[in-house]
C-alpha cells in the first residue's frame, strides 16, 4: 500500500505537470505518440540508466576519494547531473533525429525536454518517497518528501532538460556547422549547470542551514523557472508575430477568412476555437503549421521541400476552412 501511494503521489503530478506543458504550447500541439514516447524514456530507460551508471561511476571514484562528504558532494553534485541530463538529453536527441521538422521553434524543443523530464522525475520520486522517505520514516517522512520534492520542487528537472531542447531548435533554425553544434552543447551545459547547482546547494547548505539553507535553494531553483517561463512567453509571442505575418497573405488569397485569421493571430480567441470541433484544433494546427513552414523557408530557404510543404498545408487549410465557423 506504502508503495502504491508513493506511485499515485509522484505519478499523478506528474501527468498534471505535463498537462501544463502541453497547454503551454499554444499554437502548434506537438505529436502525442512523440511526447508519449519521451515520457516513458524519462520515465523507465534514463532512471535505469541513470541508478546504473551513477552507481557504476561512484564506486569509481570512491576508490580515488576517502573523504565522505567529498565523495558525497562528487556524486550528487557532479557524477548524478551529468549522467542524469545525459540520458534525458538522449531522447529530446532521438526524437530530433528522427523528426527533425517537428522542433519548428523553441518551444518545441523546450516542450519534448520538459516531458522527458516529468517522467524521469516520476520513476525517481517513487523511489524517494518509498525507499528514503516511508522505510526510513513512515508515512510522515514520505508525505514530507512529497511537499520537499514534488510539490515545492516539481519543475526541476523539467526546466534543466527544456534548456537542452532549446538548444536542439536553435540548432535546427540556425544555418552552419558552428551553430548546429554550438546550441545544443550550449544547451546541456546549461541544464547539467543548473541540475549540478541544485545537488550542491543541497549538500552543502541543507543540513548546515537548515530551514534557512532550503529557502535559499528554492529561491534559485524559482528564478530559474522564472527564467525558463520567461522564454516560453517569449517563444509564444513570437509564433504569434509569425501567425499575424504569414497568414496576412493567406487571408488575403482567401485561403482562409478574415475572422479565421484574427482568431489564428490571438492567444484567447485560438483556444476557445479549438473547443469547438476536432475540425477547428486540425483547422488552427494547420494555420500554425504553415506560418512556422512559411517562416523557416524565408529564414532557411527551400532545406528539403519547404516550398512542397507549404503547398499542402495551404490546400490542407482551404478544404477545412469551410468548415470553422
């Protein structure tokens, strides 16, 4: 039963979590078999990984290191960021490998991050709340680690990995060798920084300051997420410059109407669209698809068949404009 309450209470979070993710992405909804996909990777494949290798890597340097509190701050602050943003990083990688035209803006990196993310913490907080949290303490030392972990602390490793996914769109939206490389390893920096960050503000502030050195560690962990929100905003402000730009001209050739196209350009009147009919969410998907399809051949040129894409998505849209209201 203890155990059982451990799954509900990190799993269903969890899915709450990545419900908000999802609704974040406003305008173009990532494909749900992909973000399926990253949740269990994070979930199962990158929290086994991650315990094997960790352990593998700790008993390594244990040979190396006899200071405990050392060997404790190499693996939590060092070992266990870098492994850990690693294996999530795999599959935001795979997916990118695979589906490259589905990181049509930053968002969607940070989106496919962010997922992996939210599985890779469910498995770990399970393994928490049971193990250190219910065996160690009962049932109040778990619910204690549930308020600790995944309520006050829930985004943290959805933001770390959502910085990789960042990097993994610009790369995408950017011409040259440089930048394809450059963003990306930019972007596992920044996630394995800020994991490494929290780990060692953990193990060296939080049993010396107690109550004093949690609130420190979560005030950075919240300007953190802050940051990361920041972005979010930023790229949903700057898909909907795309929207009003590019579907000006769809507008006007009368692929769509004038009223669909004042509520493509609009965060509100979008979303009470979408509840209408599964044909108004396909109609507003295809209205994003095709500005982002439309600006990436004005950034990027033709790639691999820009130009055909925008030619179905523009007929895919005059035959389901007739019918959104």
């Amino acid at each position: 039963m203890a155990f059982l309450i451990a799954v509900l209470l990190s799993f269903i979070p969890a899915f709450f979590y990545a419900s908000i993710v999802y609704w974040l992405d406003r305008f173009e909804k990532e494909p749900k078999r992909l973000l399926v996909g990253a949740f269990l990777w994070g979930a199962l494949v990158a929290t086994i990984g991650a315990i094997i290798w960790t352990s593998a890597l700790e008993v390594g340097v244990a040979m190396l290191i006899a200071d405990e509190l050392m060997l404790e701050f190499t693996g939590t602050a060092l070992l266990a960021p870098i492994v850990e943003e690693v294996l999530k990083g795999i599959a935001v990688g795979l997916i990118f490998l695979i589906a490259p035209y589905e990181f049509d803006s930053v968002l969607d990196g940070m989106v496919y991050g962010a997922i992996t993310a939210l599985g890779f913490a469910a498995t770990e907080n399970v393994l928490y709340l049971y193990f250190l949290g219910y065996q160690d303490g009962g049932y109040e030392s778990m619910f204690a680690l549930f308020i600790l972990r995944v309520i006050l602390g829930g985004w943290g490793h959805a933001v770390y990995t959502a910085f990789f996914g960042m990097g993994l769109a610009l790369a995408r939206l950017r011409r040259g060798t440089f930048s394809r490389i450059f963003f990306p390893l930019l972007g596992l920096f920044i996630a394995i920084f800020l994991h490494a960050l929290h780990n060692g503000m953990a193990v060296l502030l939080g049993e010396a300051l107690g109550l004093a050195g949690l609130a420190l560690i979560l005030m950075v962990d919240w300007i953190g997420w802050l940051v990361a929100l920041g972005v979010v905003i930023w790229a949903l402000m700057r898909e909907r410059r795309w929207l009003k730009t590019y579907l000006r001209e769809e507008a006007a050739r009368g692929t769509i109407s004038v009223a669909q196209y004042e509520t493509a350009s609009s965060l509100r009147k979008q979303m009470f669209a979408r509840w209408r009919s599964r044909e108004a969410r396909l109609f507003y998907q295809t209205c994003a698809e095709l500005a982002q399809k439309k600006h990436q051949l004005a950034r990027m040129g033709e790639e691999r068949g820009n130009s055909a894409m925008i030619l179905q998505l523009r007929n895919r849209l005059a035959d389901l404009s007739p019918q959104v209201g």
